[in-house]
C-alpha cells in the first residue's frame, strides 16, 4: 500500500533532472501528485512539456506528508501569496518541505529558513535581490544537503544526496538501483557524515567508531575493535595536526573499546557511562557534543553522543542496522524500546548506529521498532496457540526486519536466534506467573 503523500510542484523552467531520481524513489512507496497553480502545460528548463495532475486548491496541503519544490527559474513565485499560504499549511499540518537548487532559494526568498540552517544558490552572483538578502538571515552551510527539520534544502549538485535524503526518510524498503551501492553502504573504511563527522568502520561486524574534528581538535567516540580502524583514525589525526581533547566509550564491550590504549594521545579524561550518566557537554572546536545515558544494552549502561549543531547522534549499540537489535544477553528489552521510541521523537537528522551503515534518524528508529513489533507479534501467536521452542524456528529474521541484505548474516542470525529464546522464555514465565 502507498501510504505516504507527496506532492512536486510544477512551474514554468522548472528543473526535472534534479528531481526525477528522487521520484525515481519515492514513487515506489508513496502516492505522487504533481501541482501547479495552473492546470495547464508547463515546460521544463530542459524543453520537455508536463501536464499537471491537480492545481494546487485540489490537494489538502494537510493531507501531504511530504512538498517538492524542483530547481529551475522560480524568482516569478517569490512573492505568490497563494503559493506561500500553501507551503505554510503544509507545514503547520506537521508537512515536510523539500526545495532542490532554485527551490532552496525560493523557500528561503519566502522567508521560511529565517535563522535555520540550509543549503542552495546563496553565493551565485546573479541572484534576485529579494532571496540574495533573505540568505543573509539563514544560517548557509553550503552543504549538498541540509536537514532543518521540517525543511530539506539541497544544492543542484546534490540531486544524488537530496535522492538518497528522502528515500531514506521515507522508507523506501526496496529500490529499481538494487545490488548498487548507495553513499550510506556499508564498506570498511572512512564514512564522512559531513566535514565534522567521521566514522572509521570495521571489517568486525561493521562496527564504528566516530571522530568529531572542528578546527584544530577533535573527540573520539569509541575505539574499535581491530588496529586497521584504529591505525585509520590515528593516521588521521596526525595528518591533520588535531589534538585528541576527549575519548568517549559508550559501553565497555570490547568492540568498542579495545583499542583504547593506543590512543595515549588523550589529554583529557575518558567518558564513559559511570561518569555522564547525568550528562556531560563537550566543545570541540566550534562544536558541542553533549552525552547523556540511553539504557537499555549493556547491563553496566550506556551513553549516547549527540553533535548539536548537526542534530546527528552516536547511538553507540542501542541501534544496529546489519544486525537485529539487541535484546539479549543482559540487554532490557523494554528498556532499550523506551530508549529507541524516545530517539526516535528526538527526529536526529543521522544516527550512526554501533554496528552497520548510517541512517536517518527516523529510518533506522523504525526498522529498529518494527523488527521488536514483529518479533513479540509472532511470540505471542507462539503463546497463544500453545506452541513450545521447536516453533520458534519458524520465525526468520527475513520475516521480521526491513533489510535482510544489510544484515552481517551469521551474528545477524544467532542474535536472532536467542532474541527469540529469550524473549519467548520470559512470556511463557510471565504467562505461567499470571495463572
Ligand atoms: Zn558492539
């Protein structure tokens, strides 16, 4: 079923190319209009002719889960009152609202990135004096993409990115590009979340470890578990000249803290969670990395690590995305759901789990919730029919995560395996407990 609504506006000279691999996606899962104000032929900058599915008074604005506003010649729109009310309905209803290139600089010559982060035209010379001053009120990064939630705004250039931003978003579980690699696959190797945000991953179970460098300093959460990852980061703040300010450790796993003793480089103390359970701000540079306890994994607890300024968080082993969540071996299952539900409002731009590639915050929050939803709908059919452990092997990981091909499969499916050992244990206790 295509649950999710999308509208793409259509407009004389506006850009297709920079949209059409979005739609690509998009149209897979979701339900796309396209909408003008005219309901009549629009020529696109690259001289093809679109007819228009609906004007815009035809499609509730609060019905849209998500408005695409294409590049192109907008500067006509700038001060359209219809198109503006329109675009403040969409997100008064809760809307996201997505501009590519030209589309950037019209939501931000309407006004509506005032003090917000974002992305677009803003150093083009010839740009309309309007949305030339309206930038100067932004807060420009000049990114290919920037999430200021409830905008996406995106560069012409970073029409790959902008795509792969709103599949990710939008839960696109399958894609027509399938078997190629996507910027978040996983690979051993560097990550770059953006110019602050590294992540070293390893060759073991694709664990991470991330490294935030702003000018001449840098902190690092977690230490690996193989030298190659390790060596990567060392290398790298040696060829960066970066003084190593901090060492978090989010839980004392030894995937993620293994190598700590080759970074004596340290010249501050080490985080971890019997010191910032009530939380701890960082500076790093011109960044703030604030830690604070999101239990649920490791009996002995755990910590989060959040990059303000870029909403992006370091989860540590709360979210895994090749491998299911972890609700075993000492990990609370009710717990650790709690942790990942309040995540998951939190709306993170990125999360980088402990394990696997990085996801939107949103995404990866919902393959996590939907994986222990249906894990606990097929025990509790188990229990119900009164079926015993030899059922549970009926129960596949296929049949309860959203990305079976992401998974590292061998620990994927032992972890699996006992997730559905231990869980079913505990009901039938808790069941026989209640008779
Ligand atoms: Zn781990």
């Amino acid at each position: 079923m295509k649950n999710k609504k999308i509208a793409l506006l259509y407009y004389d000279g506006f850009s297709e190319f920079e949209v059409s691999l979005a739609l690509m996606y998009l149209q897979i899962n979701c339900e796309v209009t396209t909408i003008a104000l005219q309901k009549r032929e629009y020529k696109s900058l690259e001289s093809q002719r679109f007819i228009v599915d609906a004007i815009i008074n035809e499609v509730d604005p609060a019905s849209l889960d998500l408005l695409i506003i294409p590049g192109g010649e907008p500067d006509l729109l700038l001060q359209n009152s219809q198109l503006y009310e329109y675009i403040k309905a969409v997100v008064a209803s809760q809307g996201t609202v997505a501009g590519i290139c030209g589309g950037a600089d019209l939501l931000v010559g309407m006004g509506f990135l005032k003090g917000r982060r974002c992305t677009g035209n803003a150093t083009y010379p010839h740009l309309h004096p309007i949305i030339k001053a309206a930038y100067e009120k932004t807060r420009f990064t000049g990114e290919e993409v920037v999430i200021d939630t409830p905008f996406i705004t995106a560069t012409g250039d970073g029409f790959i990115k902008f795509a792969e931003v709103l599949k990710a978003m939008y839960g696109i579980k399958e894609t027509i590009l399938e078997g190629k690699p996507t910027w978040v696959a996983p690979k051993a190797g560097w990550i770059n979340v953006s110019n602050s945000i590294l992540v070293s991953q390893s060759a073991f179970e694709e664990c991470n470890m991330t490294l935030i460098a702003s000018q001449n300093e840098a902190v690092l959460i977690d230490t690996g578990y193989r030298l190659a990852e390790a060596q990567r980061v060392i290398d790298y703040l040696l060829s960066h000249n970066l003084v190593l300010k901090n060492i978090v450790i989010t839980h004392h796993h030894e995937d993620h803290d293994a190598n700590l003793a080759l970074f004596s480089m340290n010249q501050g103390c080490i985080y971890d969670p019997s010191n910032c359970a009530e939380g701890v701000t960082l500076k790093v540079g011109k960044m703030t990395v604030r830690l604070f306890a999101t239990p649920g994994h490791f009996p002995q607890g755990d910590i989060s690590a959040l990059v303000v300024e870029e909403n992006v968080l370091i989860a540590g082993d709360i979210l895994y995305s090749c491998l299911p969540i972890q609700l075993c071996y000492g990990a609370k299952p009710n717990v650790i759901r709690d942790t990942i539900e309040k995540m998951a409002k939190a709306d993170y731009a990125w999360i980088i789990p402990g394990h696997g590639r990085i996801m939107t915050g949103a995404a990866i929050t919902e393959m996590a919730l939907s994986y222990i939803d249906k894990l606990y709908s097929r025990l509790d059919q188990i229990i119900d029919q009164h079926g015993n452990e030899d059922d549970l092997y009926a129960i596949k990981l296929s049949d309860c995560i959203a990305h079976i091909d992401w998974m590292v499969e061998e620990p994927a499916i032992d972890l699996h395996r006992q997730n559905k050992i231990e869980i079913f244990t505990a009901k039938q206790k808790n069941q026989s407990s209640q008779i």
